[in-house]
C-alpha cells in the first residue's frame, strides 16, 4: 500500500508537471483519465487498510490487493497509450511482492492474473473494441504481428519473474532457516559458555587494550567482594590497583605466567593471557584467579604436621634416653639427702639438683605431650568447676603473686564434651602465661559467655591480662614449637594449648598490645551438660 501511494503521488506529480506546461484544451482532456486513476489509487490504498478487519485471512487480503493493482496498472495503461504505453512495466512489481508474500504459487497465479489483463488489453485494442478514450479519431495502425509480440514478450518476462522471485524467495527462505539454526545453535553454544564461565569458582576478568574492564564472571564477584554492575567499564587501575600492577611489570606475571598476590587478609593465585580476536590479533588480556587462602592455610598445616610427626619420632628416643637417667639420678639423690648429714650449701645443692629433675621431667611430659597426644577419654565436663580448681591450685603456688586482683564474669551454662585433664591443661597454661606476665602484679581477668561462629554454637573462654603484651611481629609465633620469650621457658605451652583446642575441634586466638596486656580467646563447641534425673 505504501509503495502503491509513493507511485501514485510520482504520477500525479508527472500529470500535474504537464498540465502547467501544456495548457490546451487537448491536454486537459488526456490528462482527466490519469487522474481519475490516480485518485482510485489512492480510494483503494485507504481501502486496504480496513480491509483486514473484514477479511481476517492474510492470504486472501494479499490477492485482493494483487488483483486491485492489476486492474488499477491494466486502466493505467489504457490511458496512457494501450499498446504503446511504457507503464506496462509496473506489472512485475505486483509479480514480486506477489511470490515474496504468497511464495511460488502466488507469483505464479499474479503473472498469469498480469498476462491475461494485458493481453486482454491489447486484443481489443487491435479488434476495434476498445479505443484509448483521449483519441477517438486515430487511426489504429499497430499490425497483429507486433501486438502479439508484445503480448508474448511481456507473457514470458511475467512468468520469467515470477519464477526467478520464487527461487529467490526458497533461497531467501532456506537462508534464514539455516541462519535461524545457526543462531539458534550460537545461542546454545554461548548459553553454555556462559553458564561454563559464571559456574566456575575461579575468578576471570577480561580487560581491552585501553584498561577497561570489559567482563567479571560470578566467581570473581566472590573471590572480590565486588559487585559486576559497580566496576564493568570502569578502569582497572581504579578498582584492582594490585593486578594493574602486575599486568603493567615483567616477570614471572607476564603473560602466560603464574604468580600469587595477597590482597587484603586472601592469598590470590593469577595467571593472564592475551585475548585475541578472529583474527588472532591482540583486544586486551584474560586475568585468571583463584583464592588459594584456604589452600596455603592447608599447606601451612601440612608443614606444621610434618614437624609434629618429625618431633613425634624424636620423642620416641629421647623419652627413652632421658627418662631412664633422670630416674637413676632421682633415687640416689633422695637417699642421700635422707642419708648423709649435710651442712646449708650442700642441702641447696642438692635441691638445684632436685629442681633441675624435675623441670627436665616436666619438659618430657610436654615435649610427647605435643608430639604425640594420646586418644583421651572424653565426657560431659563444666569448665566453671575447672577454673575455679585450676584458680585455687595458683593461689599456693610459687608464680602466684598477691598483687594480682582477678575478674571473674562467668555465664551460668558452660557445659561442654570433652577431656577434663586437657582442657584443665589448656587453662592451667593460659593463666599461667598472664601470671607470668604480671610479675609486679596486675589485674587477671576470666570470662565465659556463649558465642555463635559461623552458624556454631561455642563456649568462648577469654584470659586477659595487663602485662607486657606481644609485639605484633610476633604474634602469629605463638604457638610454634619451641618459641618463648621467657628466659626459663620451653616454648612448648602455647603450642601445647593449641593442639588441645584442634583436638576438641575449637578455634584459639591472641590479641595484644605491647605494653598494655594480652587477650587470649578459645572456643570450644558447647554440648549441655547431661543431668542425671532424680527418682
């Protein structure tokens, strides 16, 4: 309908253009009949848009029009001339739009729709029948030969049209299907791709050759923290200041490489490669990473288990080797301490002695302690009952100093599932250490309250003291074998307490500042303690 108009309006324009040139009475009667086909154009044209609401198949629509336009081209060519009008060429255009809408068949029946109109034309022309309505006094001098020609030449052009539009129309038609397979299987495969890439816990991020960051899959918005709506097209100098660095540097992080950075409190494994288009040709760089925080947390025990199991191997000669002397010493000091009449000096003597044993014993006891625990006996024990033992027991012994004022905020529940001796161990040297720490006297503070980490329920037995503290360098030190600070100490205590509370499945840290004290935290998993009932 719309190129229906556009034609219409172009020879209206044409009539009008000869009606100011050639003003003749003549002209003005040749020119009526243009008009009159032009404007049953334009009355078809705005009939053809309700036509649809009446006649709700399309296909039935399309051959109404096709016929119209026919009949509309077949008066057009009548007025203009009959046999010798140059409009006859606006057939094919109802011919085509004819296939690419109604395909083969469709052209088929417009091109012999188109056929018999002109024919039909021209054959009453040349019989006399009908006259061009502008010349009623000619002389009709086309001879039958060259009608028929013309006849035959635009019958063969119609069909030729029509079956080349219908070729093109299957091609057309098998080209957007493969095209639609295509993009149907593209589609899938990009679906997959992207499920593949948001699916993975590693990190990936693409950057183009200006530092754009250009995609951030699932895994990254993990690993980061960072949300991928936030920092899409966003410089990455601006959001990882730390990988444009390494992407900016030579060295093991060059591309192809693998290197680790840590940022923040995670331990991130990177790798980058170029990204390269179809045509091998470099657009940016692919940064692939992974959190390896847990994994370095892995090898780290690993390690620390490696030494235990090495210590352990130790220990199993050296308890053998010292005890049997230490036990040999023993005896015949104690005999002779009973036996012989000393006079002050030796009986001191003979106590360093008698000390030295029993601190070498004791180291012994803590050294296979550490290198090899011993499945304990577990059961339903109150941590309250084992710190007010464990107080008690302090207050006669010789590290105990009456200086110290102690803080007691203990909740009413702090049953938990474990090996009294151990956990009394466990507190034993937990305040042993803050006593230690407040030789001139200061405040100890003991409290018990219930916690929840990471969706647990645990008891969490904090020990605070107001002494030296522990320089932050050496914090993470604490509870390796064999460091201490002390000049008497063996270094194994700390690192004694910390295989207990892996032993009881709890966590233990330290906060300190130098100078100011030092808090030592334990969790341990809380199971209620089972009362027996009464009958």
């Amino acid at each position: 309908m719309f190129f229906r108009v556009v034609i219409a309006t172009f020879l209206l324009g044409i009539a009008t253009f000869i009606r100011i040139k050639v003003t003749g009475p003549s002209s003005q009667t040749a020119l009526a009949p243009t008009y009159l086909i032009i404007a049953l154009t334009y009355l078809l044209s705005f009939t053809g848009l309700f036509i649809p609401k009446i006649i709700k198949n399309i296909r039935a629509n399309i051959y109404i029009q096709s016929i119209l336009d026919l009949s509309l081209i077949t008066g057009l060519v009548y007025v203009t001339g009959g046999v010798e009008s140059i409009y006859s060429v606006l057939y094919p255009l109802v011919i085509i739009y004819s296939a690419l809408f109604l395909a083969g068949r469709g052209g088929l029946i417009s091109a012999s729709a188109s056929s018999i109109f002109y024919g039909l034309l021209l054959d009453l022309e040349y019989y006399g029948i009908i006259r061009p309505i502008y010349q009623w006094g000619y002389d009709y001098d086309c001879d039958a030969g060259y009608v028929f020609s013309r006849i035959f030449v635009h019958i063969i052009s119609f069909y030729i049209i029509a079956l080349l539009t219908s070729y093109a129309v299957k091609q057309e038609k098998k080209t957007r299907e493969l095209l639609a397979e295509k993009e149907s299987a593209f589609d899938q495969l990009d679906l997959l791709h992207r499920s593949i890439i948001e699916s993975v816990d590693t990190g990936i991020l693409t950057i183009d050759l200006n530092g754009n960051i250009k995609s951030f899959n699932t895994g990254a918005e993990k690993i980061t923290g960072f949300l991928r709506f936030k920092i899409i097209n966003k410089k990455v100098d601006d959001v990882f200041p730390f990988f444009s660095d390494m992407l900016n540097k030579e060295g093991p992080w060059k591309p192809g490489g693998r290197f680790e950075i840590t940022d923040s409190e995670k331990i991130l494994g990177c790798s980058v490669s170029p990204l390269v288009d179809g045509n091998r040709e470099k657009i940016g760089n692919i940064l692939i990473f992974q959190d390896l925080t847990i994994v370095k947390e892995m090898e780290y025990q690993i390690e620390k288990n490696k030494q235990l199991a090495f210590v352990g191997e130790m220990a199993a000669g050296l308890a053998h080797e010292i005890r049997n002397p230490l036990a040999s010493i023993s005896g015949p000091i104690q005999m002779l301490r009973e036996d012989l009449k000393l006079d002050e000096t030796d009986k001191r003597l003979m106590q360093i002695i008698l000390r030295g044993k029993d601190r070498l014993e004791g180291f012994v006891k803590d050294f296979l302690l550490l290198a090899r625990p011993k499945q304990s006996e577990r059961k339903d024990i109150d941590v309250k009952v084992i710190i007010d033992d464990v107080l008690e027991s302090f207050r006669f012994s010789s590290e105990w100093s009456e200086d110290i004022e102690v803080i007691m905020n203990l909740c009413d529940q702090a049953g938990i599932y474990g090996n009294k001796a151990e956990i009394r161990q466990v507190i034993w040297n937990l305040i042993l250490n803050a006593v230690q720490a407040m030789p001139e006297g200061g405040r100890l503070k003991i409290e018990i309250r219930h916690v929840f980490n990471d969706k647990k329920k645990y008891l969490e037995i904090q020990i605070s003291d107001t002494g030296c503290g522990i320089e932050e360098k050496n914090q993470d030190r604490v509870f390796e074998p064999f460091y201490t600070t002390k000049e008497s100490g063996t270094g194994l205590g700390m690192a004694i307490v910390n295989r207990i509370v892996e032993s009881h499945m709890g966590k233990i840290r330290i906060k300190s500042k130098p100078g100011k004290g030092t808090d030592c935290i334990v969790l341990l998993p809380v199971k209620e303690l089972r009362v027996p009932k009464v009958s």
